[in-house]
C-alpha cells in the first residue's frame, strides 16, 4: 500500500505536536498549518540529496518562521538526512540536541540558516538568491542552476526588513525566489486585524514582484500556485490561505496553538481528527517509504552535476573560492611602507580593497548608499543588478539591515565572501543581523566608516559613542579599529582569512599618518601590540584605538620629554588580544606601569585593561557637532589636556 | 511692496546655501528642492505660535529627512522664534549653536525631535498623531485639535522602519498626520533607480494610505494636494515632484547637490538663476515681514484656546499629566512586603504596571505582539485603535522598532507616558529608537523580558547574552534588571519618575523568589545595595543581578557556613550606581573584599566592580536551547560551580 499525500503530511503533524509533547516546549501551530504546502515543496520542487547536504547546486530552502522548527526537522528526518535521528527528535529542545528551539545551521546540516529573529530568514534568502544568480552568471547553468525557497509567516512580513529585502529582491529580480506564505491570519496576540491593515500580495506587487494565491491545504492547487511561481520573471510572493494548527480540532485556527505544547487531550483528539493511529514518534513503514523516494530524487540529478563539474573548464576557480591565504596582502603592506600614506583609514580601506579586490574574485562588495563615503567601490568592479548578475558591487540603497541579512545569506550560500559598508553609528540598524553573523558562523565584513566623533559636523545622531564597546560584548564578531593605513590592511587581511564569522572594520572619516614603519608581520592579528616602546624608564603604558593612536604618540612624546618612558600600544582589536596567551597580555600589559586609554567613545569596558587604577579617556555622553578638531578639543582628548592627569596620577594626585 | 511666494521660498533658499557655505559642511539640496512645499506649509496650513513653541495644541513639524535641517532652522527663524538668530544660522554646524547639523529636540525649541537617523522622524510623527488623537479623546476637541506633518525624503522611505510606521498609522487611520514627500528621484549614490524599482504610492495605498501628488514647486498645485490631504479620512502621503537643489543651475537634480556645499561659483551662479540680488545672510525687509506675518497667524488661535484652557472642566488634569510622585508605588511595594510573591519579574512588573495605571491616566501600553508574554496589559486597560483612541493599550504588531519610535514620539509629543514591551534579545531591532530615545530626553519605558538563558529552550536566538551590557553602554538610558517583585516595582517607580530620558527593565522568564524584606526607602535608585551583609568577617563581596541574586544568595549561604563573610549586592542599575557619590561607592565595594560578579551575560564590563583581581561568572560566548535550569548548571551558573572557585582563589589558587 502507498502512502497517500495526506499521511505524508500528517506525519509532520504528528512528529511535530508528539515533540512539542514531549519537550513540553514549542511551537505546534505552524508545521501544522504548513504541514501540507511543504510536503508538496520537499516531495516534487525541492532539489536536494539528503545524502551530501552541502551540494552546492541544491535548492536552498529557509525556515523564515523558525519558531516552526519541528517543520524542518520533520522534513529532514523523513527525506533521509542522517540527522535528526528519531532519538534526535525526541530530545528537541534538549540540551545537546541538533533539534534546538530554532533552527540553528551550526548544530544541523540541512539548515540553511539560523532563524527566529523574525523577518530575517526570508532576508537571508534574498542574499542566498543573489548569490545564485551572481554564480550562475560565472560559471553557467552547468555548475548553478537552483532555486532559494522560504516559509514565512505574517510576522516575518510585518516586520521592517520585509520591506529592505523584498525591495532589494524586487530590484534585482531575483525570480528563483519564491516565498511560501503561511497567510493564516493569526499572530501570538491574536488576529492579524488587531494590529494590520495591510493588503500583503498589493504591497508586494508594488515593490515589484509577482503573486500568486493557492489553498495551503489543497495539494492539486499547491501545485498549480508553485508551477506559476517557479514560470515567473519576478520574485515570487504565493500566499498560502492556511489554517493554523491544521488537525487540533479544538485549538487550530486561534493563537492557542501557536506556541505551546496541545496538551495530552489535543494531541489525543487530534490523533482522531487526523486519523492517525499511530503512537507517538512512530511513522509507518509505507510513509517512511514515500518521504524516502522523495528524498532520494536528487541522487540522480547530483551525481550528473558532479560529471559537469569534473569536466568544467573553471572546476579548480570553483573549488578555491572561499580559499583566502593569510598574508594576502603582504605586498600591499610593503607597498605602504614603501610609500606612506597620510590618508583617512576608510581611504586607507579601499587601498587594500583595490588589492583584495584583484585577487579573490569572490569577493562581493557594497553600501548602504554611502559608496563615496564608505569607500567600498573599487575600480572595475561593475555593478550587480539585473541586467549584469555577474557584477560584483551592490546598490543596496537604504537599507542596512537588509543588507546585512543579506550579506549573512551570501556567506551562507558559500562561492562569495560579502562586504558592505554603511556609517558606524547605523550599525545600530542592522545589529541583530550582525548578531546572527556571529552566531551562524558567518563571513562577513561590515566596512563601518565615520567611526567617532571625528567626523565632525554632523552630530550626535550620527557620532557613534557606544557603538564600538556595544559591538565588542557580541561573541564572535571581530571588531577592529585600525590606525592607519598599515593596519588598515592587517585588519582585512585578518577578516577576510576568518572563514567561521563575521568581522567589523571601523574606519575613520579624517585623515591619518601612517604609524607603522615596519611590518614582517600581521601585528594587528594578536588583537593589541606595543607600536612604541618607552625609552625613558616606563612607568606608563598608553592604549588607544584608530584615529586616537596618533594621540596616543603626542602624549608620550610628552611624556618621554619630562623623562618619564611611556609605551603606546596599539589596540586594533579586543577580540583578538583576549586570545593570546597570558604571558603575551602581560608582557603588553605591565602590571608596575600605570595603563591610560584612550579611545573617542565610551570609557567603559577598558577597565578590563587599564585595571581600576588606571586612567581612562574618552566620550561618555553624546558627542556634539562641530570641526572635529574643535571637538577633540571640547571633549578633552589632546595630549594636552590629556598629559597633565596622567602625570597628575603619576605624582599620586587626585585625578 | 509686497514679498512674492518666490521671493519667501528663496530667502529659505539663500539661508540655506549660505550657512552650509559658510560651515562649509551640510547639505542644500533638500532646502532648496524642498523650499516651494515648506513655504506653502508653514505660511497657510502649519498651526504654531512662535511666542511659545510649547504650546500643546500647536501642530507637529517633522523634518525626518534630518540632514535637510537648514530647511528648518531657516523657518524657525523666519517665522519669528527667539532662536535661531541669523547669528546661530551664522554659525550652523559650529559647537555651541542650537543649529547643529542635524535638528536636535534638547537644543532648540521648535525642532519637535532629533532626526538626522532616516526613517525614524517619520515613525515619531506616527507616534506624536496617536498622541494627539488620544489626547483628543480624553480631552476634547476644545483642548486638542491638530496634525502632524512630516518632510521626509527618499531614505526615509526605503528605510525597514517605514514600514513598520505606516503600518502602524495605517492600521490606526491616523488621518491627521500628512507626510509631504520629497520626492526628487536622487539618493546619496545616484538616481533612486540604482536601488529601486518600488512604486511607493501603491505600497502606501497598500498600508491603508490616502495619496496625493503634486508639483513641489507649484504654489497653486502644492495648496490643492494639501487641501484633499487635510479632507482625508486616512493618512495622507502626498508625493511631491521635486528637484533637488532647485535654483543651483549646475548641480541642481543631481546627488552632487545632497551633502556638500554648492562652492562659491554655484552659490554665486543661483543667486542669479533665482534672482536673489542680496548678500549673504541679508533677507530684504518685505520679505522678513510677509514671513513673520505667517508666524503671527497663531496668536489668535493660541489666545483661544488658553481661554479654552482655562474654563475647561478638567483643567487640572490636564496640567498634572506627566507628573510623577517619586514614592509612586509605596503602597504597592507595602503590599509585596505583607504578601511576599514568587513570581517572574515580568509578573512582578504586570503587578506593578496593575498600580501605575490605576494611579496615572497618562500611561499608554503595548507590545509588539508579546503581550502574553511581556505582561504589559494590565486589567480594565481598553485597547486604543480606530475605533476607541481613548483607549491605553496598543497591539503594535511584529513592529519593535516602529514601536520604539511611535513611544518616541508619544513621549515627545507630551501628555501621555508611553510603556512597551518586547524580548530583551529583539533589543537590537529597536536599538537605534532606543539610542533617539536616550538622546531626545525622551520619557519612554522599555519593558523587555526573557531576559537571559532563563528563558530555556527557544535556544540562542532568543537568549539575550550581550544585550544588558550593550544597552548599559547607551548614555542617559537606565538599564535595570531587579530580582524580584520589590525590585520590579521600585524600576517601575523610578523609571516613571525619570521623566528626562528612557529606562529599560529587563525582566526574568522564570520564577524568583522575593529577596526583599524591608522597603524602607527605594533601594534600587541607588543603583547597588548590599541586600545581605556578612555575618562572619567580610572576605567577599558578591555582585548580582536580577535572576542571579537569588544564586548569589546560595552562595553567600554556602561561604557563611564555611566561616567567610559574604555581602550579597543586588545591582539592579549600573547607571544609578555609578552616579551615587565616593563614599557609596567605596562602602559598597569595599578594597580588602574579593569581588565576586554572577550574571548571565557577557562578563566584560563587570571589571569596574570586581576589579581584575576579582573573579566574573556569565555568559561569553552564545547560549543553547534547552530546560533552563539544566543551562544554568551547563554555564556554571550556580552555587556549586561557583563557590569551589571562590574558595579557591581566597586560597591564592589559580582560578
């Protein structure tokens, strides 16, 4: 007996409400509600072998409703993926279980990308859809040839990134997309109505995709709705009318069912409402059978793809992209040393992008609408629309957010490594995709110009204060602030060679001299180093960061000149000095020299440096909008108010 | 002779190009192509009185496009503020004048808020049109009556947060709020077609708008669009057909003319193209008087409605909105104290949310789509829409920072305190609201829970792990984290109190025991308090916050029983505590203890309390999904797995 189209999707059903059960944590209503628009999607469109879940032809398929990860979970453990083990699944949401709260791409192979944080899922896959478009216009439909599939629910719609992704898509007319929306009328506080008004499929349109409708439970007009998506020109929107919690009789269609286990009763009555008769986490045999055949449809087309492969004329370009040696930039660093530059670090970064740019080929760059200001278009480096796939810089507008996520759906992709820029102080804007930079091990380079009060005029609402201490506290995110144009260049050379995560260069506005004289080695890459030594007997040791090393130099040749030996060191990045080993931090950080920071943003978080005892300078309220040079003054950050606390200390007075 | 529209849109122009030649810094473009529809807002529809910029019925002027802030200053000026003087204009851009480069609320009166971040003067406006339709429902039209306009430009429509705003005002038929669009087809990389192919009107539609076109530099066209807006039932976008830097003939419509001076020849050749014969910063006197003539407009009004104001029956509750007693909730923190609750602190808040808004009419709920959750909604709170704007509570939808913004705005607008809630990790999608808050020295209450890995098994995209100490870096916000019912109502009543800036509470998941025995006074505003004292001679200090109290409290009782004195301090808010005096400080924390800090989080940052000699339990790298108590002993976050290394570095161990 073959299973019938039902019972493959009510083994969805029962999978994900016996976990939710089990783990008395969760979220049943959508894999519920979406159980038979994705039996549909995983059994005939979806290409995919369960068996290399790292092909990189396959479709990609992105859970933007993550909060419904027992949909997913369901799907990979049927299709024959070798994880989630039925045992995986009955520990879901357990520690040390693949099958976590929210699909995390770290913990399972099959998991394209981390969701939860809703609205960025589907902003990933629009980074995911560029990326195949941007690859299929280098290597041909022989080697790239896949779509980027999402489910999305009403809250990844209402939330602000719909409206940077899907105006990024729609620009760029990414027609391999198509969202899977689960249109079932209910959010967590109840009924859409009580907070939208929106017409979704017009608003879409209007932003230049194309929409189609189906019934979410009618198996024949799924089809007929993804046969008109995947035939479209645009990114495609299908609006999945469905009910949400689709088999508990009581609670479905409410917001009952959202995010809490049934209950033993629900579960039961909907056993009966389903007719399925089967204990809990046991799928028949017949049903195991068919969701296998399905899983197994993309042997055949993966094993041919692996033939073109062996025969494509690019096969070893395709292999080593991503393929970033650590001393790329060595000759551009000696270029430096032979010929200083004077030059604001974001004019310091497009020199070594000029280099990166000429020998990875992956790279992918852009802006949020700021290229003359962030410096992050090179030259000959076309741009990327729909009429030239194979450009390799971005018109993101304004949208940082949505560029994040996107960049985040590149690097996720694979083939391309992504950089953006923006100003600093919007970091704020797309700071919870930087997160999830971070968290999925992604890499990404965020180029965050106009990094502090130096530049100027513009103000508080555009002077970053807090915003490099803030980036710093998010684990596994590089943040570097170099101060020159030497650095500058380790600082990329470091994030691009960082294959696991994201990292962030904050760069300057104003101009800076060129510090380093000698570079046999990529000093920036242990984190801080001793630019200066004193001379004079030491009994102070000056940190700073970026644009503040130069005065950091002032304030101990100040120092040097009373006799007293200060070194200055540089601190290009926390992250990477808190990795060195004890005997190297203590060498830079003498415990019988009084350690002074100095850094134009918030003072707090230096302690872990200065100790308690030492002197911290910097900018603990707003800036203020003026010539930066005025500024530097008003906020006290010259050597010469700087020099006479320090000797102030030195001579045991009160600071 | 009588000054023409032209000759009173091109003093705006003059001014405009003129300050930011003189600062050479700024931006003409948006001025000068925006110069036609301002003149005809401010001269004929604009109800404002500039004898008294604070009048609570005048209308709010918006200029989210922020960067256009000549545009503004230029108006307030001519319309007769006290500031800015053509002095101040003078010195645009220079430290120490109230025209900084963007418009900035705490500087001068006039500017309705801080703008200059794109897309967040729009979603402010939404918030200021929901205030003034609230307060209009409770006090009548007599007392209440006008609109919210808004400039704002291409950005600020491309921007996800706009989404989110006119999600919001749609939902709510804000029809007295008109947003005149600048729409002159340029963005800062070039024309809005390298980023865009959106057809915004049909999105607005889309969101429940009402939209109107006009030519922006047709007086007569400008008056129609502004009439069928005012007409309107919805809220209005009106598109106006601009050309960016109208009057500079060689740069004009082109993105050359956004942010840079136009140079001396342009200025020189626009003089001539507008037929402006007048030096720099010389406004002939026919046209000061026909611009000072549109200012006297609202002095009538004003009169009016101050007799209004005086015979209303509920004047006094007009008057004492916004003041808060400081001892708010003593009875409440009274009734803790006789009935001791173990509840989450999202409960506790619920608790003390059920006090406030008993006693304060003012306060005005929400979520974005939390409410469950967040427990902001508190008994007999009718919910505010289209239908009932008299009502306290708003459902915001999946739109955090559109929330965070419409509270800007409602806190701005004055007469109401908004509250709203979402998780603390979703934080980052209103951080850069959160900072306009701390900026504008806006009354605004964040209530964010799920605050740790407390809140279990969503796992490491829900857990908040940076996010309290990111936050705590925001100057002028206070962050609080209280660990039980008595802390929760004690954040409460000094949030509420603060009414120059924004406070946070973050708040637990899980259940907590109350800690709390006597309440005396509010423990919390300081900051830190030593909760517990030693009993047998102080070796430790123990540093805690919220949920982690409760296990410093285990761990004290672990020591005391070993002969070491334990002081158990409860940090509810760093910021509070850093600004209480030496002597405080130095009793708190006093030199000859270890220092111990348990919070799970980040643990850099705690280095100003524990010194570097001290030891710090947290969170630094991600969390995981799972039960969370079984996370808690995961991370070694409790008494068991701390108090060995206590012991151990009290007996020189390495730690």
């Amino acid at each position: 007996m073959t299973a019938s189209f039902a019972d493959c999707a009510n083994a969805i059903r029962a999978l994900s409400m016996d976990a939710v059960e089990a783990a008395n944590s969760g979220h049943p209503g959508m894999p519920m509600g979406m159980a038979d628009v994705a039996t549909v999607l995983f059994q005939r469109y979806l290409k995919f072998d369960p068996v290399d879940p790292a092909w990189p032809d396959r479709d990609r398929f992105v859970l933007s409703a993550g909060h419904g990860s027992m949909l997913l979970y369901s799907l990979l453990h049927l299709t024959g993926y070798a994880r989630p083990t039925l045992e995986d699944i009955k520990n879901f949401r357990q520690i040390g279980s693949p099958c976590a709260g929210h699909p995390e791409n770290f913990e399972l192979a099959g998991v394209e990308c981390t969701t939860g944080p809703l609205g960025q899922g589907l902003a990933m896959a629009v980074g995911m859809a560029i990326a195949e478009r941007h690859l299929n216009a280098t290597f041909g439909d022989e080697l790239v040839d896949h779509r980027t599939w999402v489910i999305a629910g009403d809250g990844c719609l209402m939330e602000g990134i719909n409206h940077e992704a899907i105006g990024i898509a729609g620009h760029l007319k990414l027609n391999r997309l198509v969202v899977l929306w689960d249109d079932n009328n209910i959010t967590i506080d109840g009924p859409v109505s009580l907070s939208s008004v929106e017409d979704i499929p017009a608003r879409y349109r209007a932003t230049g995709w194309h929409v189609v409708e189906c019934d979410g439970h009618d198996e024949a007009d799924i089809v007929r709705a993804l046969d008109e998506a995947v035939a479209s020109d645009k990114p495609v929107l299908v609006k999945c009318r469905t009910i949400i919690g689709k088999g508990a009789p009581n609670k479905q269609g409410s917001s009952k069912v959202h995010g809490s286990p049934l209950g033993k009763d629900e579960v039961a009555a909907a056993r009966v409402a389903l007719g399925w008769n089967h204990p809990a986490f046991e799928i028949p045999q017949d049903i195991r059978d068919a969701w296998l055949a399905a899983g197994a449809r993309g042997a055949a087309p993966h094993a041919a793809w692996k033939e073109r492969l062996a025969a494509h004329p690019d096969r070893l370009g395709w292999e080593r992209r991503g393929d970033v040696q650590p001393n790329l930039l060595q000759p551009h660093v000696q270029s430096l040393l032979a010929n200083t530059q004077k030059v604001a670090t974001r004019k310091a970064s497009e020199l070594a992008l000029e280099a990166v740019n000429a020998i990875l080929d992956e790279t992918i760059g852009g802006s949020a609408d700021l290229t003359g200001s962030n410096n992050t278009l090179t030259k000959g480096l076309q741009r990327l629309d729909a009429d030239n796939y194979g450009g390799r810089y971005i018109n993101y507008g304004i949208r940082e957010f949505g560029m994040a996520a996107a960049m985040n759906g590149m690097a996720l992709h694979g083939g391309v490594i992504p950089y953006g820029g923006t100003f600093l102080v919007f970091a704020d804007y797309a700071r919870a995709a930087i997160r999830l930079s971070a968290l999925q091990h992604a890499r990404v380079v965020y180029v965050m110009t106009h990094d502090s009060i130096g530049l100027g005029e513009d103000g508080p609402t555009h002077q970053p204060v807090e915003h490099l201490m803030s980036l710093r506290v998010i684990p596994n995110l590089d943040v570097w602030r170099p101060c020159d144009a030497v650095e500058t260049a380790e600082a990329w050379e470091a994030a691009l060679a960082k294959a696991d995560g994201p990292s962030l260069i904050a760069l300057s506005r104003q101009n800076l001299p060129q510090l380093r004289t000698e570079a046999a080695e990529n000093r920036s890459a242990r984190g801080a180093y001793a630019l200066l030594e004193a001379e004079a007997p030491r009994k102070v040791v000056l940190l700073a960061t970026g644009s503040e090393v130069e005065i950091a130099v002032a304030v101990r040749e100040a120092l040097e000149a009373q006799g007293i030996g200060a070194d200055v060191v540089s601190v290009p990045c926390f992250e990477r000095f808190d990795a060195q080993d004890v005997a190297y931090r203590r060498d830079i950080l003498p415990q019988d020299a009084l350690k002074v920071s100095i850094e134009a943003g918030t003072t707090f978080g230096w302690e872990r440096y200065t100790g308690n005892d030492g002197l911290r300078f910097g900018v603990d309220g707003f800036g203020a909008s003026g010539p930066y040079l005025k500024l530097y003054e008003h906020f006290g950050l010259t050597a010469g108010a700087i020099v006479p606390q320090i000797l102030a200390k030195l001579n045991g007075e009160q600071a």
